[in-house]
C-alpha cells in the first residue's frame, strides 16, 4: 500500500470499508472492503498529515499531532465544520432531513439527525447498536426537534466515544436494548402538543439492531487500546468486530485490542505480516471496559 494515506473508516451498507488517497494528491481515493476473522497488518511510514477538508487536500501537507482523532490541522478543521450540518451555517438548505433516537447502552440513548439520502450510515459511524427514526423533514424542523428533547426530556445529542467502547462488550440482549430505546420514543411522541414543529412528519417506531452489522456477539473482551501510531509502528491481527470508528483486532501478543482509526487517518501505511502483533503505544482496557488515559 505504499504511497496511499489512509481517509478513514466508512460504513456503506455493505459493510464497514477503509478509505484510501495517494499521498501527493495524485490518484483519486479507494476503498479496501473490511471482512469480520479476515487478518490484516499495517505500517505506519514518516510523519502523520492533515487529510484536507471537503474532499481537497490541505494546501500546506500540514503535520497533525498522532493523537489527534480530528487528523485536520486548525484551517483546514475550520473549513470542514463551517460546511458541516452541525454547524448551523446553512439553514436555508433544501434537502429532507431525519431526526433519529440511537441506544448505545444501558441508560445511553442521544437524539441527532442525518440527512435523509445517506440512509443509516450515520448511525453505523456512530456505534449506534440500536436505533430509531422519529421523523423527517427540513433542516430547521429537524434541529428544532433535536432541541426539544434536549430541553423536555434531557436527552442529550453527544456521547463521548470512551462511555460507548466501555460498555460494547457486556450488553444486554436485543429486546432489552429496543425495549428501552422503544420507551423514549413514546416519551419523545408524547411531546406533540408541547412545541412539536408541525413541519416534521413523524415516523413509526422500528428498532433497527447492529450488533450482528457490528460483529460484537464474539468479539470478545478488549484488552488493551492503541493510543497513537509511531513512524514504523506495527497494527496486525484478525478482525473480529467493528463499530463507529474502532477496530477490535485479536492480535497473537496483546489479546482483543481496539484501534480508533481516527487515530489512523493521515498516516502514510504499507503491509505488514498479520501475526506481526502490536508495537504502537497502547494502554490496558480495566475490566468493563474503562480505559485509562485514551483520550
């Protein structure tokens, strides 16, 4: 794979897929298709860059900190989030948008929203194991929506990605998560008189589960967590689950480790022998999936 820099992980409906550039800008961008138990192993060569903003790569070849999920240097960070949704810079933006509920674990459920054409990859980027529509419409609709749950019901519309990984590995079972997922939404229905934009239709509960999508049934318990990569530093093992941005990878010296491919993104990688193992800074995973200094 030398001479490609890795753009991150993306969650078509087909499965989860790792997304490649050439490093000078030269070769449009593509994609290698990510299998659960298939065995693969990287190198990470020189120095980690900035991957640009918008799909244009950064003007300066910018180098960003290894520990960085955001792998953007400052311009080029601000010049993605000014075009971002989440921004709130573009309301007068004329496609359909959908308002979802997503659980992630006991007591862990967000409201958010996703432009309607993209589906539920959103939620797949997220980690979302379990979610819902509630309904759709425009921009504004949407967020106004977003806000009053936030504001009537206290549901909050981030989840820090460490609360997420500490509880993947010992969830309750599939009518447990849609249960409780299914018992917000009759709360958040229930608001219809108590400022509901009338713009946004609303949509019928259906619990849509990814632990199967995710591979998380066998994955096992993680034992450590790659906190960075290093020039010459090695990631090698077989793959047996994936959710939002990680990697869980059974590696032949460390056990079940997670690597956060934000953390991969602007690294320059070429192949490396599968049973290679770990040999980038990592830190243990406690027992419940607590991790120490990861972030």
């Amino acid at each position: 794979m030398s001479g490609w820099r890795c753009t991150g992980l993306r969650w078509p409906r087909g499965g989860p897929v790792l997304g490649w550039a050439r490093s000078d800008g030269t070769a449009r961008g593509r994609v290698s298709v990510l299998a659960y138990g298939k065995e693969l192993g990287f190198r990470a060569e020189g120095e980690r860059h900035c991957i640009g903003a918008r799909g244009n790569p950064c003007p300066v070849g910018a180098p960003v900190p290894v520990r960085s999920t955001g792998a953007r240097c400052a311009e080029c960070a601000r010049l993605d989030r000014a075009h971002s949704v989440a921004a709130d810079t573009i309301a007068d933006d004329p496609r359909t948008y959908r308002v979802y509920l997503a659980w992630f674990g006991p007591g862990m459920v967000k409201v958010g929203i996703t432009g309607e054409a993209r589906d539920a990859a959103r939620l797949r980027e997220q980690g979302a194991v379990v979610f819902s529509w509630l309904g759709r419409g425009p921009l504004m609709a949407a967020r106004r929506t977003e806000e009053l749950l936030r504001s009537a019901l206290g549901v909050p519309d981030r989840i820090p990605y460490a609360r997420k990984r500490a509880v993947r590995d010992a969830l309750p079972g599939a009518a447990e998560r849609a249960a409780e997922l299914e018992a917000l939404y009759r709360r958040a229905v229930a608001l219809a008189g108590a400022g509901w934009p009338e713009a946004l239709e609303r949509l019928p509960f259906e619990a849509v589960d990814h632990a199967a999508v995710f591979g998380l049934g066998g994955a096992g318990r993680a034992a450590r967590a790659v906190t960075g990569l290093v020039d010459g530093g090695v990631v090698a093992g077989r793959l047996v689950a994936a959710a939002g941005p990680d990697l869980h990878l059974e590696t032949v010296d460390e056990g079940v480790v997670v690597l956060d491919t934000r953390l991969v993104t602007g690294w320059d990688l070429v192949g490396a022998d599968a049973r290679a193992g770990l040999s980038v800074p990592s830190v243990a995973v406690r027992a419940g999936g607590v991790q120490h200094g990861l972030f």
